[in-house]
C-alpha cells in the first residue's frame, strides 16, 4: 500500500503541532499568573463569558465555519470560494445584528457598560477570525495557519501579564487582552493568506447560502450538545455552587488541555486526510490503523501525565485553587473518549451527512445533564468531571456505531478494552501517593508491552522522517 496517505497525514500533523504546542504552551503557563492575582470567583466569571461566546457562536452564525472548510476544500474555482467565504461572512455579520437585539437581557444580568462593550467587540472578532482560520487551514496554508495560533497566543500571554497581572485590571484586562491577541492574529491572516482577495461582495449568492447553511445547520444542534457536554457544567456549578466553584473547576479543566493538545493537533491533520482518503478503495485500512495509532497515542500521554499529576497541579496553581487535582483524572479521561468521538464523527463530514452528528451529539448531552443535575447536588465539583467522561463515552459508542453506515474500522476490542482499563486505574491511583506510583509503572509497562508493534512502528517512522529531514540539510 503506498504510504502517500500516511505521509500527507503526519505532514500536516507535524505542521499544526508547531503552532499548536507552542500557542498552547504559552497559554498553559499562564495559569500560575492568573489564578495568583485573579480570585476564585473572578476566574469563575471570565470562564463564563468565555464559555458563553462558544455557546452563541455557532448559534448565531449556524455554524457556518464548517461549510466554509468542507466547500472550500472542495477546491472549486476562485470566483466559488469568493461565493463561500462572502457568504460566509454575509452570514455572520448578520448573526451578530442579530445578538444585538438582545443587549437587554445582557444588562438585566448585570453585563453591561465596558464589561457588554468588551464581550461583544470580542463576540464579532472571534467570528471573523475563525472564518478566516478555517479558510487558510481549507487552502492548506498549514504554515501561516500554525504561525497565527503562536502569534495569538504570544500577544495574549504578554497582553495578560501587562493588563491582568500589572495593572491589575482583572477580568476586563483579560478581555482586552483576547481583544487585542485576536485582532493581530487575524491582521496577520488576511496579510500573508491574502484573505481580501477571497472577499467579494459581487459573488455572493441566495444559492450559495443555501446550499452552505443546508449542510451547517444540521450541526448546530450537533455544536450546542457539544457545548453541553464540554461547558454546561459551569453554568450549573455556578447555580448550585457559586463562582468560586465554577473558577476551581474551569481551572481543573486546563490540565486536561494538555493531552487534548494532541488530539487537536492531530484532529485537524485527520480533517483534511478523512475526506481526501474517503472514497480511496484503502479507506478501511487506513482509517484503522489511523484510529489505532490515535488511541496508542492518548493511552501513553494519559498514563505518564497521571503519574505526575497531583505534584503538577500544586506547582501550577495559585493556593486557592490547588484543590482542583482532585477534579483532573475524570477530566482527562473524558477527553480521551472526547478524542475518539471527534475521529468518528468526521465520517459525518466526509459524506456530507451532518444529520447523524446531532443524534449522537444529543445522545451525549442528555447524558450529561442527567448526571449532572443528579449528582452536583450530592458530591459538588466532582459530579461534572464524571458527567464529563461519561457522555464523551456514551457518544463515542453512539457513533461508532452509527457511522458503520458510511465507514468502518476494524478494531481489536480486546486490546483496546485493556487499554482502557489500564488508562482507568492509573488515573484513580493518582489519589494513593507512593502506593499508586508503583501501580501506575506497572500499568505504563503493561500498556507498552500491549502495543509495543505499533509504537515501534511509530518510532521506526519517526527516526525516517527525522533522517530524511537531515539529509535534506546536508
């Protein structure tokens, strides 16, 4: 089988880590900054407006970004791709009119003067911004796509130290600071893509839109239980708890980020490779052993992070929040299924059936919201961590089932069970000191003698790819 697949995939995996690992990075490392001069409940406050925005977006937009990715991708004619992004953003102009209309409920909540003022210059950026990355990630400018990410990162991480950590502005400096990262990130996008050249108003089309909004719509309701799944839980927290909760909890999920930092690295690449590779006659092969490399990969980052996980946590955060390790295995292990159902349910745009990704997104949120509203009540903050993991799992299983109809993958359930089972009691051991080290070598042991011929096979790719590289420059 020619390896051209493969080779493309970790290209552009490779490509999108740079941006990724870096931007990421920076952000991570500003968590000791923030939560030693922000308090809990000002650090629940701007993860809930954060957390809003990526509620409202696709709903007012009806998620018109993925049309742009999968039209584009398409790769149509010039004056087509002008049709789709102008429309596009036609489209999210008009959504954000829109939000305007309901600037009185956003007062009567107490969101009002430079706080309403903030949130909504960053509402309307956000939108611009995202439909321009996902133009550049579509034309596969990889490159300058990795390049913005560190850029916004970087503006973000010393706007924040300057605003938030100096001048002590608090949570509106943290918005500025968004404000500011977000507008030289996409100045530099429509700089060095040549975005403007995709915007003409001529080339919009009631066609066009149409057609984009009857394929995005269907993953509107699909974005809102994704939302209900990684969000929703603030809100209740917030209800049941107060804010302090909500800051504690939206701190543990940082440290989840960084194995979710693989995944996305990852996801991004497998977007672009799913679709090419759809209707390629090795498509089963080489989804399966893409699926296969993508769980060996998560399975080894989770269990060597849960081995420094508590001590990690404590160095990491301010002295109100060090008790948010407690919250962080079920967190991790919830992205983990997070990762799977995201490989799965690209199937669903590959074959332009977005339909299937609402069924089983909504399969996944109702089992959120059922076991949060059970139990935040009964254990508090620990109840969304588990809620977290459990309907990330229940989708995963939802659409591995559902998306037999359009693609399949072979997998070994018995070597993956046991790497799960593997993965799960590592994480729980976290809480047993000296006692779950030892327990937690022995699981990392038995995981790399479970799936030792593909991380030799990754590695033997690897020590290629590094070696073709030096060759080059010599």
């Amino acid at each position: 089988m020619s390896s051209s697949p493969y080779r493309s995939l970790g290209k552009n995996t490779a490509i999108f880590a740079i941006g990724t690992f870096g931007s990421k990075a920076i952000s991570f490392f500003m968590l000791p900054v923030f939560t030693r001069v922000l308090t809990q409940a000002d650090y629940g406050r701007i993860d809930i407006i954060t957390t809003s925005i990526s509620l409202l977006l696709p709903l007012v937009t009806l998620n018109i970004v993925e049309a742009v990715f999968r039209f584009t991708l398409d790769k149509g004619t010039m004056e087509q791709k002008q049709a789709i992004f102008s429309s596009a953003l036609t489209i999210g102009t008009a959504g954000f009119l829109f939000l305007l209309l309901f600037i009185p409920i956003f007062v009567y909540f107490a969101v009002s003067g430079s706080l309403l003022a903030a949130f909504l210059i960053l509402f309307y950026l956000d939108i611009i911004h995202g439909l321009t990355k996902v133009l550049i990630r579509a034309e596969q400018k990889l490159k300058l796509f990795a390049m913005s990410d560190i850029i916004h990162t970087a503006i973000f991480a010393s706007m924040g130290i300057l605003l938030v950590a100096f001048l002590r502005l608090g949570v509106i400096g943290y918005l500025l600071s968004q404000i500011i990262a977000v507008t030289v990130s996409t100045a530099v996008l429509f700089l060095f893509g040549k975005v403007h050249g995709y915007l003409k108003v001529s080339t919009i089309r009631i066609r066009q839109i149409e057609e984009m909004t009857k394929y995005s719509l269907p993953l509107v309701p699909n974005a809102l239980a994704w939302w209900i799944m990684s969000a929703s839980d603030r809100y209740m927290l917030a209800f049941f708890l107060g804010f302090s909760a909500t800051g504690i909890y939206a701190v543990a999920h940082k440290f989840p980020m960084l194995l979710s930092i693989l995944n996305g690295v990852f996801y991004q690449a497998w977007q672009i490779s799913s679709i090419d590779q759809y209707n390629s006659p090795e498509r089963k092969v080489f989804y399966s052993n893409t699926f296969r490399i993508l769980y060996t990969i998560m399975f080894l980052g989770t269990i060597l992070f849960s081995m420094i996980l508590k001590p990690f946590v404590t160095l990491m955060t301010g002295t109100g929040f060090q008790e948010s390790w407690r919250f962080v295995p079920f967190l991790i292990l919830g992205t983990v299924f997070h990762s799977f159902s995201q490989f799965f349910g690209v199937g669903y745009l590959a074959a332009k059936k977005t339909g299937g990704a609402f069924r089983t997104s909504g399969i996944g949120a109702a089992a959120n919201i059922g076991v949060n509203l059970l139990l935040i009540p009964i254990i508090g903050i620990q109840a969304a961590s588990i809620s977290t993991a459990i309907a990330f799992f229940v989708m995963w299983i939802a659409r591995l089932i559902e998306t037999r109809k359009y693609f399949t993958v072979t997998i070994n359930w018995t070597r993956l069970s046991l790497g799960i089972t593997l993965v799960f009691v590592s994480l729980m051991m976290a809480y047993f000191g000296i006692t779950g080290t030892v327990v937690q070598m022995i699981c990392l042991l038995s995981f790399a003698t479970l799936e030792r011929k593909t991380l030799k096979a990754l590695l033997k790719k690897l020590r290629t790819v590094l070696a073709e590289k030096l060759r080059g420059r010599t």
